[in-house]
C-alpha cells in the first residue's frame, strides 16, 4: 500500500439511516436536512456514508443557492468547469438543461468527472430542480469492484499503464468535438477555457485515498494508453469498459425535484440515460475538486 494510504474505518451510523440501493455501490441517506448548517459529526457520518456506498442519495431537499454552495464547501474547494459557464449569480454552479426540443443530453457516456484536468475532480453533486414525468435516470458502476473481479494476470498486465485523457475528444477515433456534440442543446453554455489544461495522463489503476482500495480510472475522456497507438489501446480500453459496466457491478436512480446524488469520481463511473425525448429535466451541478493527482 502506498506510503500514507490509511484504511477506511467504519463505524456505526448514529445521526443519519442509509439504505443500500444495490449489491455493488449507491445508498438513499436519510436523516439529514442539508439547507440547515451541518455540525461536524453530522457531516463525517454522511461522509462516512458517501466512502462506505461511493454514491450516496438524498431524497426531498429545498435548498438556495446560497445553501447549496454552503453544503459543498463542506467537501472542498469548487472546481469551475473549463468548458462551461455556470450561473451568472452562482459561477460554482452549472445548470445542466435539457428541454423539450434538444437531442443532446449531458453527460450520455459512461465516464468520471474531469479525468483530463492534472488533478482530477473528487466528487460531483448533482441537485434535481425538475425532472421527466419518466426517464433521465442515471446508472453508476463502481470501478473498484470492477477492478478487484479481474484475474490476477491482468491486474499484473495493467499495473504501471497510464491513460491519456483529454476533454475535448476530438476525432482520433472520428469522435465529435465537444461543440459538435452540443449543437443538440440549447440550454448549454460553452466557453473557452483559455489556458486551462484539458489533456493529461493518469494512471490506469489508481489507490483510493480514503479506503486504500484499487480502482480501474478511465472512461469516456480517455482516448489511448500512453506509450501504445490508438489503434493498439482501442481493444484493451473498449474489452476493460465492457467489463466496468456489467450490471452486478452497477446501480441506477431515478429522479425526482428535490433528490441530490454524491458521487465519488475517484471510484466510479457515471451514465445520464437519454430516454425522455420532449420532456425537460433540470439540474444543478457542483464539482469539488481532487486533493491530489491519481496515484
């Protein structure tokens, strides 16, 4: 184990009820009104929560900006998007709109937040403010039982591989560019994102802080193995998504105004399910940024 990596301890709830939403990662939390200030044993205990289930759910939330924003200082410095403008009275926080008439919807790969950014984003919260009468739900996969359920002889071909990421993802494979995929929504705005960088290389396996369990680190943001063609990363890439996504290793929410998902990039994967053609869903999104690059 690496040199500072300590265990997760865990301990009894006391404060808050957490029931499991599948065998794999995901729990509904319950118990805890977070438009109010957070005392500190409160917040270690939905903490708690969010390291033991890697996504974590809560159901009938009213919160302001102003308390939203308070809540997620809890968690860490606010990452601001580099491609995307946030509010104009709330530049922390991203409105991910989908109405009626747009094709595209955000976030509609298997993917972790900001994976090309040199140190890439701990966790996402997300806050439904309206949501289809049906669909737009979101499945989650946990990247460390996908990893532990490999065979010995690849974990050991995988160790030491590093991914290149990149945020734009454009056409190596004949994928669009992020401005291309957009054009399906009115409701999202794009900016350039100046000098800030958008490609890095992560390893393919990385420890999490917290717990000191391996994780599998890739997604939808990562083009090719480091050192390797494309053409020579794309059946290992595509082989180690196609086992990620296997439904023993996933968990799905559905939505409804006022419900709030945490989860944890370092450990898993996210999917927004394009399914409610003419309908609306609107969201809010935080992002907090990472205490260090994977290691």
């Amino acid at each position: 184990m690496p040199e500072g990596v300590q265990l997760w301890n865990h301990r009894p709830y006391e404060t808050i009820d957490v029931m499991p939403l599948a065998g794999a990662l995901g729990a509904e939390v319950s118990g805890a009104d977070l438009s109010k200030p957070l005392s500190d044993d409160l917040f270690a205990e939905i903490y708690q929560a969010f390291v033991d289930h890697q996504v974590i759910f809560f159901r009938d939330q009213k919160m302001t900006p102003e308390q939203y924003l308070a809540f997620a200082k809890h968690w860490g410095d606010i990452h601001l998007h580099p491609f995307m403008k946030g509010l104009d009275a709330y530049p922390e926080i991203l409105e991910l709109i989908k109405t009626e008439t747009d094709t595209y919807a955000f976030g509609n790969s298997w993917h972790s937040d900001q994976m090309f950014a040199p140190k890439p984003a701990k966790c996402t919260m997300l806050y439904a403010k309206e949501t289809p009468a049906s669909g737009g739900d979101t499945l989650f996969a946990s990247l460390s039982l996908a990893y532990e359920s490999l065979s010995d002889g690849m974990k050991k071909m995988l160790d030491g591989l590093r991914g290149f990421n990149s945020g734009d993802r454009t056409s190596a494979h004949g994928r669009k560019s992020r401005a291309e995929r957009y054009t399906g929504s009115a409701g999202m705005i794009l900016q350039d994102p100046g000098d800030v960088q958008t490609e890095s290389v992560h390893p393919l396996v990385r420890t999490h802080v917290d717990t000191g369990r391996k994780a599998l680190y890739m997604g939808s943001h990562t083009q090719w193995l480091d050192g390797f063609t494309p053409e020579e990363s794309k059946p290992i890439l595509a082989q180690l998504q196609e086992h990620i996504t296997r439904p023993e290793f996933n968990c799905r929410f559905r939505w409804a105004p006022g419900s709030l998902a945490i989860w944890d990039n370092r450990c898993c994967q996210h999917y927004a399910i394009n399914d409610y053609a003419g309908q609306r869903r609107r969201m809010h999104r935080i992002t907090i940024k990472g205490e260090e690059a994977p290691f």
